[in-house]
C-alpha cells in the first residue's frame, strides 16, 4: 500500500518497508559452532519467512560464499557476516561485523589469528573434564568441530551430552564450562579496538551482541558502550535469541540513550539446542533506528 500513501517522504517509506521485512542477522553454522552447514542453514532460514540473512559465524567467513550462493538460489537477499571473539575488562564480550567484504586482508589475517589460540585451549579443557572424572572429551569434541580451527566449549558440551555425562548442553555450561565454572580455560582475545578496526576497514558495521549476557557493572557497560562508539562501532543487539523480554526492552532504551543502530539475530546454532530459531524473534521497537538502515 506503499504507493497509495500520501505525505510521505522517501525515508519514511523506506523505514516501513525495511521494518516490514523479516531480518535475522546473527547465527552460526558447521563452520564454527552450529550443526547445520551453511547451505542448510539458508534454507532452514527462507522455510521460516526470513527476508535478509547474515551468516556470522565465530571469527571465520569461510562459510560466506556457501551462505551467500544458497541464499540467492531461494531468493532470500544475503549479508556477509561474522561474530568476533573480544576480550574486555577481563570478559569474552562479542562483536558482530555486518555487510563487510569477506576478503579484506586485514579482516581475514585477524580472524586468522583470533582462532590460532582455540587449539592449545581445547587440550586444556579435556584436561580439565578428565581430571573431575570426564576423559576423553578433547577426543570427543573434535569430531563434532566442522572446523577444526573453531573447536570450542559448544563442541565439548554436545560431547559430554552425547557421553550421558549431562542431559542437555545448558546443564554443562552451568556446571562445567561457563565463565565461572571448572572446566572453563579463558582465553586472550582481539582487543575491542582491533575487531572494530577489522570491520569498519573492510566497509562493515560493528555491533555488540547480546549485550545481555555480559556480567558488567552499569559503570563498566558505560564505558564499554562510549569505547566501542569512540572506535567506529555503530549497533546493539536488542531483540536476540540470547535476551528476555525484559532484556530486550532494557537494550531498546539503551539504543535510544547512546544512539546505537539496533540489531535483530537469533544466535540460532541448532533445531534443538537454541532458544529461538531462525525468524521467530518479535520485530525491533518502530522508534529504533536498524542496523540495516540504508542497506535497502
């Protein structure tokens, strides 16, 4: 009805007609920690309504190419992606980069280097699930890693499921491989500053993601927020998988607050591990601007 509205300017109508759309920009595939290959992740997508699609795997976009071409075969408009590892103020915090060039040099040589340190780590993880009474799961997680490279606490814990040493994947991270737990080795990131700069150098836009996770101070996500946009950093995650009701709404007024561009992603990584799947999150708030403004 777009052409039968009347006293409506050009950026109005594209607002409408980009919040009409069904956007999931945040998700994940063999290529790093999902169980579907990106191909079946495309499709598992367009089955669900979705209009736009970013593949963001971890620190990787070797499954772009694959995401994009399955994409385009269902007539679903595609846009390249990755979420990065970071560690600030002594937490793992997630930076996802959005419509970049997939083979910017400096992009793909970080990623590269992010990713370098995940196998020492992983030894050291089955070290320590053997020594409370769990062998074997570095030998486990390793088949269940597509890639090899990204071998990571997901891959230990659909192991020790498998095992019967949990019942479910969340149960582990609860008891074992979360932050605070055991079985837990953390790691040395990219620093914020350099995962921006990747992003914003290959004509991308960062975004945190699900700022809800994160176990910060008001004062620390002050000033992780005023960092990240000093940098070059544009958006938040709001509405996603990894957020209540209630979260979501607390990052809409953080949004608004900061003027961050709002973002909408499922972190979808499994039929039936994930808390949402692919397309079935509520719309962002009308008011907020969307990180995909001015795409289309």
């Amino acid at each position: 009805m777009v052409g039968a509205t009347t006293g409506c300017d050009r950026r109005t109508i594209d607002h409408m007609y980009a919040t009409s759309l069904n956007i999931d920009l945040h998700c994940h595939s063999t290529v790093s920690d999902g169980v579907l290959p990106p191909a079946e992740v495309a499709r598992r997508a367009h089955a669900n309504g979705v209009d736009v699609w970013a593949l963001t795997d971890h620190d990787e976009v070797g499954g772009v190419a694959q995401a994009g071409d399955a994409a385009r075969d269902v007539g679903m408009q595609f846009i390249t992606g990755s979420e990065i590892s970071v560690t600030w103020a002594g937490q793992t915090v997630h930076i996802v980069g959005l419509g970049f060039d997939p083979q910017n040099t400096a992009l793909v040589e970080g990623l590269r280097h992010t990713r370098s340190g995940r196998a020492e780590r992983a030894h050291r993880m089955g070290e320590r699930l053997a020594d409370m009474g769990m062998p074997g799961a570095y030998e486990g997680a390793i088949p269940l890693a597509g890639n090899p490279e990204l071998v990571s606490r997901t891959h230990f814990a659909r192991y020790l499921v498998q095992a019967g040493y949990c019942p479910d994947v969340q149960t582990v991270f609860n008891k074992y491989l979360g932050d605070d737990c055991p079985g837990h080795v953390p790691m040395q990131w990219a620093t914020l500053e350099q995962a921006v700069t990747w992003i914003v150098g290959a004509g991308g836009r960062a975004v945190i993601a699900h700022p809800g996770r994160y176990k910060y101070s008001l004062l620390q996500f002050n000033a992780l927020f005023d960092e990240f946009l000093q940098l070059g950093g544009v958006g938040i995650e709001v509405v996603t998988g990894s957020h209540t009701a209630d979260e979501a709404r607390h990052y809409a007024g953080v949004a608004r607050r900061f003027g961050f561009l709002s973002s909408r992603g499922s972190d979808f990584h499994s039929p039936t591990e994930s808390k949402a799947d692919l397309g079935t999150l509520p719309p962002l708030p009308d008011d907020l601007k969307p990180v995909w403004h001015g795409w289309f």
